[in-house]
C-alpha cells in the first residue's frame, strides 16, 4: 500500500465534498444557522409563553356551593364562605356566576377551565367535606387552573385546621405546633452544577452526537462509491495505477473526516446557541462547565465508533448500485442505530459490563456515565476494545466487499416469476430464507404469543392451556410453514410421478438414515452439553444478571405439577424435536448452504437461538443450535439433530421437576474445584466425540 | 504488447442463468500496431476490454499486457495501460487541470512531469482554453478530449480506447483519430473497438472480427478482401456472422 496514494485520494475527495455546494450548505451552513433559530428562537417563544398562561385569568365555576350556604350549621358556613372568598379574591381567578348553563359543556369547550364542585358533607363529628374536581386533561389552561385551585384550597385547608384545633389546645396559635415538619426547609441541591448539567448533556448528547456523526457520514458515504458508480466514475478510478485497498482506505477516511468535521459544527454551533440560550433566561454558566478532560474522554471513545460506522457506510455505499439504493440500505441501519442510542435518554439506564458489548448502547451510556461521574476505565476499556473488535470486522469486509466483482458492479438480480416457475432452486438463496424467518419470527411473537397468553388469567397459569398452545404453536405456526414450503418446491405437475416428488422432498429435508453408532455417541453427548450450556448462562449472568422474574418465568414452563410427566415430555422435548429441526435444520439449512458448511451452521444456529426470543437465552441456544447443525452436516440425516435436540429438552424437564436428586446438581454448583473440573470434562468429552462424529461420518456433506 | 489468451467471461442473468458474454477469445496486438475490435452492440467488446483493464475478472483464460499479467500482476498492468471507455467518466466537480494532475499523481508522476504532459496533449488536441475550466461546464467533445489525455497522462506503452470516438463531431473525431495515428509512430500498441466500419477501415492495420462473444475471424483488410472476395467490410462482416449461424446450424444437426 502506497500512503502517498491513499493521502491524494483524500484530499481529492474533501476537496469534491466541500465544492459541492449542497453538502457545504447541509453539513457547515445549516446547523451554523439551524440551531441559533431552534434553540433562541423557540426556547423565548416557549417562556413568553408560558408566561402568558399562568398570567391569564381562569374561569372556575362552584358547583352546588349555593345549596351549603345559609345552613344553620357553623362550620359548614365557615368553609363554604372561605373558600368562595378566597377564590374570588384571587386576581387570576374569575368565578363563573351563570350556574343555570351547563357548565360540563362549558368545561369541555374550554370556557370555563376547572369546575369545583362541593359533592357532599359528611356532618357527624369530625364534619368531613367531599369534594370533586372537573377539569379537561387536554388542555394546559385547565390543569393550570385546577392546580392553581387545589393550591387555594390546600392553604385555606390549613386554616381550618387552625380553627378546628383551637377549640381544644390554645397551642393553635403557635405556629411550630402547627409546622412541625417545618415548611421553609432549607432546599440544599447536592447535585453540583457540573452533574446538574452532565445531566442534562449526558442524557442528550450521546444521542445527539451519535446522530449527527451518522446523519454527517452517510451523505458523503453515499457519493463516495454509489455516487460514483451513479456518474460512472468508478471505472477511471480502478483502472489508474491505484490498488483497490488504497482507494478503500482513501475514501474511508475522507468518510471519517465528514463525520467528525459535522459534529464538530454542530457541537460549537449548538454551544453558542446553548450559551445564548441560558443567558437570554437569565442563568449563567459559570460554575456549569463540564471539565474539559470529560470531553476529551467523549472524544476519544467517539474515535473508535465514527470509523465503524465510516466502514459500514462504505460498505453500505459500494455494495449499492446507485445512491438512491444507498439511501435506502441507510435508513433501516439510522433507524436502529438513533433506537440504541436512545438508551442514554431513559432515565435509570446505567452503564454495566455487559451493556458495554452492546454497540451504540455502549458508547451512548458510557458517554452519559462520563458526563455525570467521569471516565470508568473498565467501562471505558471494554466499550472502546470491543468497538475496535468490531471495527476492524468492518474494515476488513469493506475491504473484501470492494475487492469483490460480484458486489462492487452487481447488477439487478430481481428474480423474475417466470424464472422462478423454471427453476425452483432459485428460491434457495440467503435473501429469502432471511425473510422466511422473518414471517415466521412474526408468527410466532404476533399469533403464537398471543395463543400462549391464553394461558395466564389473572396471575395464574394453567398448565394444560399453556402446553395445549405450545404444542400448537409447534405444529402449526413452525412445523407447517415449513413443509407448506418444501410442498411448494417439490410440488408435481398433473401427470408427473407424485412418488418421485415426495422422495426429493425427504432427500431435501435430509429424513435420510444415518449410522447406528452416531446415535450412541450422541446421548452420551448430552449430559455435557448441558453443562456447558448451563455454564454459558452462568457467564451470561455475569455480564447481564438476569432478572428474577424473568428467570421465574422461563422455569414456569418446565415446573408444576398439574399435568402427567409424559404430556410435558411431549409437547416440551418431542415436539420441537421434530417441528423445530423440520424448520432449522430441514429448510433453513438449504438456504445458506451455498456459502459454505460452517457459515450454514452459524447463521442457523443465530437464527435458531434468535427464534426464542429471549435475550439471556441467545449465547448459550445459539451454542446449541450450532451444535444441532454440526451434527447436521456430519451424520448428513436430520435424525441426529432431532435425537439431541429431543435429549437436550427432556434433561431440562427433568431438571425443571427435580427429578435428579439434588446431590448431582450440587456438585455442579458455584465455582468450585468440582463443578470445574466436571465442567472440564464436559469440554473434552464434547469436543473428543465430536470429533469422533466427524471422523466417524468422514467429514461434512459435500454440497453441491 | 497485448496478448489475449482463451479468455472467457460469464455473467449470471436475471433468471440465474449464465451468459457467456466473451468466449474463449485469443489475439494479440504487437508493438507499434493499431488493432481495431469490431462488432455490433452486444458482441462483448467492453466486456473484454473491461477484462484487460482489470475491472472484470475472467471466468476462465487470462492476458498479458507488456508481459504482465492481467489476474496476478493488475498493478504493473494499469500502470502499462492507458484504458479509455463509454464507462470511464470524468469527475465533473473538478477543474480540467486539477483533474488529470490528480490523475498523474495516482500515477505516480511527479508534478512537473504532469504538468508538462498536460501542456504538451493540450497543443496537440486543442485543449488550451478549456484546461481551468470546471469540467461540468464541458460539452461531449471537450470531455472526450479529457479523458484521452487523462487515460495517457502516464505515457503508457499499451492504450485501450473503447469506441473513442461514439457521439462526436466530425472534428473532434477526426482530431482523435490523427491522435491514435500518432501514437502508433510513438511505437505504441493500441487496441481499439468501434462498431464503425469506415473507421476501422481507416485506422486498424488488423481488424479483429467479434460477434456474440466469439471471434469471427482476424487480419488486414486485405487479407479479408482476399478472403472473402468481397470489397467493404460491412459485406465482409455479414459474411463471416453468416458462416458462423450456418456453423451453429449445422452442428446442432449433428
Ligand atoms: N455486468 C454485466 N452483467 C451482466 N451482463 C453483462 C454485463 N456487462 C455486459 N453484459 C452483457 O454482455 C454482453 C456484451 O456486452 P458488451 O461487452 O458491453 O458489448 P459491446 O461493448 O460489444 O457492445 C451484452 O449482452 C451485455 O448485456
Ligand atoms: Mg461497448
């Protein structure tokens, strides 16, 4: 790789960037003028108005007050009185005096903004008052006005007090007795003004800036390679002298250059216009400076994500044919990456050590943490190391996707009807086993869930409904889709051998018979994989502690005692043992199985553990569905997946109603030496006789 | 030196059907020689040319420009070639200047020597009073004129022009054409495709006949009178796709 190519490439491209005047106007223009208009201009709107609201008058109407008044009771007087006095003599507070309308109409029309209404009296000792409040929740005047009443009424509810109690102490008049809690308590705000507006910035800037460096990013992304391929200048490029590598890196970096050169703008834009902001409400921002090592901090962790996201555009940019289609692929990844960064806005959202995996979440909580209590060097690192992973994943497929012919001029690849019908084998490609899963992922949480909530009425859950649902959920939801597919495929003509369709369909779906040994060696198999399995959730828990209920919850399934042993069996391990495989490792399989045996295993494994839809569950299932694959493409018969899988589940069964005496399952507790050691074993028993499979079978199916 | 050995290309259609845009196609083209690839649209001319510029990898086959080869040695190729097509378009934010000097740099020229290239091909071509203009202001002649000079800013030995001169006026052509006469004396080897027969007439000192990805046949103009008794070339090409159709016809026979 030559550097001085790469810096000329570069410079090249910013010099194309900034000369384009619409992206001069939409990334340097714009926030420079955007943000003193929205933030001066609305925030002296939003005081004058507010202002004005709390400075109108409110109409209040009372409601059945006139039928209390002149009733020979004292007190009764006392209170009806007071409370119309005090209100009339309140300037902002106009009474509505015209009780013969409807004032609940009124009230909705937005004439009168509060009705107080003297529901009824109780006059056995001590007399108690009912009152009711009408107000309209739409509308900001009326809850204005009710608090404004309840305020009044509150205060003349004290002096009442005062009267009530002054017939039995002479103390009433002392007002520590009646203020024992001290009603001029000191306010002290331990929050510093740094952490009051770390606050602030922490919760919006994360997602500001994450924002503004893809929003920055992804217009320059998109002309970089689409563009080009759009004004046809991709070709002059690759056929100089210049190697594909440094036009990647060139570009790459022109990518990062305008992510950062964005949010730069518009941090210094937003600044001022925050500066103004607080000076115009009269506040300072003296002692509100957030020290100026925070930001380096937020800085340097922003380093690692603007070149991830530079490569993801990039990658996004070149695998698209023109920029329209850029601008498409752009929008879902926006969409998600503006939800994860959202996080830093919910309040109670903490940065932990498992959180920091999780991408954009992590940056945007990590940003928050350093805004309010400074830089966490674990969090720092963890966030920081794993982004790097990630990135340098997303280079080097940038890199292989602008290597790659079949991408970089990829033409229109729709598959036309007419071609399917010809040839069925086309349906076969990644692209539409993902949106098969899609729809039945939709199935599932959209119908299925919905079947399965049947089940828990108030609290409780009865065990026969839910299994009833479960196992239907399992036959109609997973296992048919899936044949109706493989119906489709392998569908015969009127006139064709029928016999002949229904073996291709069984070849397809691997219901092929397999070697007796392999079905000895897998049972001695499960036992260990529980445990790793069960080590993998222990590791999970670490990162991610699972919730209480939620882990209640999952046990829910397997626990009670409601129903015979062999109905849980049933519809918990023989049914998705036989549903389950029929769909992830029957069909799925033969989607992705052109790209390669290992990438088939572990994309269906990923999707076999998505599929479950529980998050702490992902790790240690997608362990397990690989596994299930693995044994897939060895035994090259669906029947060995189906025998583990069925193993798998009745253990858990077994497990969920204590059926193995708890003397087992202490050995395997804490981190003992014990439950290490066994947990060793396991490891080299599972890895020994999987190896064993292999050699066993020869090796993988050869695909063709 | 171009060398162009049993080269194949395929493509996979809409339907996931292959195509086989080039098939199995060999020529060379020798040092001082203009060699001139003719066929209608669609006979895969771009194709392999787009092959030798090492935009496209073969399917099968491969080639050699100045010795070089075109899947393992592509740097030493691009900067032995001088490639110039309907897709190699200019970048139209950039001034003329700015835009080959950015070209000589890739190349590697120092600045001098890109500027002096620049002076020089703009005489030859009449280029002076566009050369600080932006090239978004340009009309087709004046960009085509561009991209000549940014295909050969680094003197290449070996250039590619695919149909160099489609869509330009007499002048500009004609102006073109002199240009690959001169190159030819410089001892250049230049392939060049049209499907213009007059010309490939003018210009080629062998003509390479190419139709549906496979090649008709080759020579001088001479030899192919000679061979076909025929006088202009349009009767000649007809007659070489005929004999190819009545091959076909015959061999699905058999
Ligand atoms: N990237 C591509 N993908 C699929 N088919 C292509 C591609 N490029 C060219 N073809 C097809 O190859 C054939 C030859 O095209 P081309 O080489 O451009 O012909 P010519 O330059 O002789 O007019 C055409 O039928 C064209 O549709
Ligand atoms: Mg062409």
């Amino acid at each position: 790789m030559n550097y001085k190519k790469i810096r000329k490439i570069y410079f090249k491209e910013l010099l194309e960037v900034y000369r384009d005047k619409r992206t001069l106007f939409s990334t340097i223009l714009l926030p420079l003028i955007l943000y003193p208009v929205l933030f001066i201009g609305v925030s002296s709107l939003m005081t004058r108005q507010t202002q004005k609201m709390e400075e109108e008058t409110k109409v209040i109407a009372l409601e059945n007050f006139a039928d209390f008044l002149q009733n020979p009771n004292d007190e009764l007087n006392y209170v009806v009185e007071n409370i119309q006095q005090k209100l009339t003599s309140n300037e902002r507070i106009k009474i509505f005096n015209n009780v013969q309308t409807d004032i609940d109409s009124l009230l909705k029309d937005g004439v009168i903004h509060t009705i107080v209404k003297l529901d009824s009296v109780s006059l056995i000792e001590p007399q108690t008052y009912y009152f009711e409040y009408k107000f309209d929740g739409s509308s900001e005047k009326s809850s204005m006005a009710l608090d404004e009443v309840k305020k009044i009424i509150g205060e003349f509810e004290k002096d009442l007090l005062r009267v009530r109690l002054s017939k039995i102490t002479n103390l009433a008049e002392n007002e520590a007795f009646l203020n024992p809690l001290s009603q001029e308590a000191k306010m002290t705000n331990v929050a510093s003004s740094q952490q009051m507006l770390g606050m602030v910035m922490g919760r919006i800037l994360p997602y500001l800036l994450i924002m503004l460096l893809i929003s920055g990013g992804a217009v320059v992304a998109t002309d970089l390679v689409a563009g080009e391929k759009e004004r046809k200048t991709l070709e002059t490029l690759l056929v100089s002298s210049v190697s594909r590598n440094e036009i990647v890196w060139g570009k790459f970096l022109t990518i990062v250059t305008a992510s950062l050169v964005n949010v730069f703008v518009n941090l210094f834009s937003m600044y001022f216009s925050f500066r103004q902001m607080v000076s115009q409400v009269g506040g300072s921002m003296v002692g509100a400076n957030i020290p100026l090592s925070s930001f380096i901090w937020v800085l340097l962790s922003l380093l690692p994500m603007v070149l991830l996201f530079s490569a993801l555009l990039l990658t996004i940019s070149t695998y698209s044919r023109n920029m329209k289609e850029a601008r498409s692929y752009e929008s879902p990844i926006m969409l998600v990456a503006m939800m994860l960064a959202m996080v830093s806005m919910f309040p109670g959202f903490e940065m932990n050590k498992g959180l920091a995996f999780i991408p954009i979440i992590n940056i945007s909580l990590l940003f928050k943490e350093i805004m309010l209590s400074g830089v966490n060097f674990l969090h720092f690192g963890l966030t920081v190391g794993s982004t790097i992973i990630l990135n340098i994943i997303a280079i080097y497929i940038t890199i292989k996707v602008f290597a790659s012919e079949k991408v970089l001029f990829r033409t229109q690849t729709e598959t036309s009807f007419a071609g399917l019908k010809k040839n069925k084998g086309q349906l076969l490609t990644p692209a539409i086993g993902l949106v098969f899963y899609m729809i039945m992922i939709g199935l599932l949480y959209y119908v299925g869930f919905a079947w399965q909530q049947k089940a828990f009425v108030d609290g409780n859950f009865d065990q026969e409904v839910l299994m009833r649902e479960v196992l239907r959920t399992q036959v109609l939801l997973i296992g048919l889709p899936a044949l109706l597919f493989v119906n489709i495929l392998f569908r015969k003509k009127k006139g064709e051998d029928k016999k002949e369709g229904r073996a291709e369909a069984r070849k397809f779906l691997r219901l092929t018979s397999s070697k007796i040994s392999n079905f000895i060696l897998v049972p001695l198999l499960a036992v260990p994989t529980l445990i790793i399995t069960s080590w993998l959730t222990k590791l999970v828990n670490y990162f991610f502690p699972i919730p209480e209920e939620h882990f209640a919850g999952m046990m829910q399934l397997l626990e009670g005692d409601q129903l015979p042993l062999m109905v849980l069996v049933g519809v918990i391990a023989v049914a998705p043992a036989i549903f389950e495989e029929l769909l992830f490792r029957g069909l799925l399989p033969r989607f992705f199985e052109k790209k390669g045996v290992w990438f088939t295993i572990i994309a269906t494994g990923l999707l076999f553990a998505i599929f479950h839809l529980d998050f702490y569950k992902l790790v240690p299932i997608t362990f397990l569905g690989c596994w299930l694959g693995y044994l897939l493409f060895t035994s090259k018969s669906i029947y060995l997946p189906m025998l583990a899988h069925f193993l798998n589940n009745f253990l858990a069964i077994l497990l969920g109603q204590a059926l193995i005496p708890e003397k087992y399952l202490t050995l395997l507790e804490g981190n003992s030496v014990i439950s290490i050691g066994i947990l060793a074993a396991s490891a080299i028993i599972f890895v020994g006789f999987n190896i064993m499979i292999y050699k066993n079978n020869k090796g993988f199916e050869e695909i063709e | 030196m171009i060398e162009v050995k049993n080269l194949t290309k395929q493509f996979t259609q809409k339907d996931g059907e292959m195509f086989t845009a080039v098939d199995n196609v060999s020529f060379h083209v020798n040092k001082g020689e203009i060699v001139c690839l003719l066929g209608v649209n669609g006979a895969g001319k771009t194709t392999t040319m787009r092959i030798l510029s090492t935009v496209f990898e073969p399917t099968s086959g491969t080639a050699e420009i100045e010795g070089y080869d075109i899947i393992k040695e592509g740097h030493d190729v691009r900067r032995n070639l001088g490639f110039l097509s309907g897709d190699t378009g200019l970048y139209t934010r950039l001034k003329v200047r700015e835009f080959l000097r950015y070209f000589g740099d890739l190349y590697g020229l120092e600045r001098s020597q890109t500027n002096a290239r620049i002076e020089e091909m703009a005489n030859m071509l009449d280029m002076q009073e566009f050369l600080d203009k932006k090239i978004d202001f340009l009309s087709t002649g004046m960009r085509q004129k561009v991209s000549i000079v940014r295909s050969i800013i680094h003197n290449p030995p070996v250039m590619i022009l695919d149909e160099p001169t489609s869509g330009l006026d007499i002048l500009t052509a004609r102006n073109i054409v002199s240009f690959i006469k001169r190159s030819k004396e410089e001892g250049k080897s230049v392939l060049f495709s049209t499907h213009i027969m007059r010309e490939a007439e003018r210009l080629a000192d062998r003509i390479v006949l190419i139709h549906q990805g496979r090649i008709l046949t080759e020579g001088s103009l001479e030899k192919l009178r000679e061979e076909t008794q025929l006088l202009d070339l349009d009767d000649i090409f007809v007659y070489f796709v005929n004999k190819m159709t009545d091959e076909e016809v015959a061999e699905n026979e058999l």
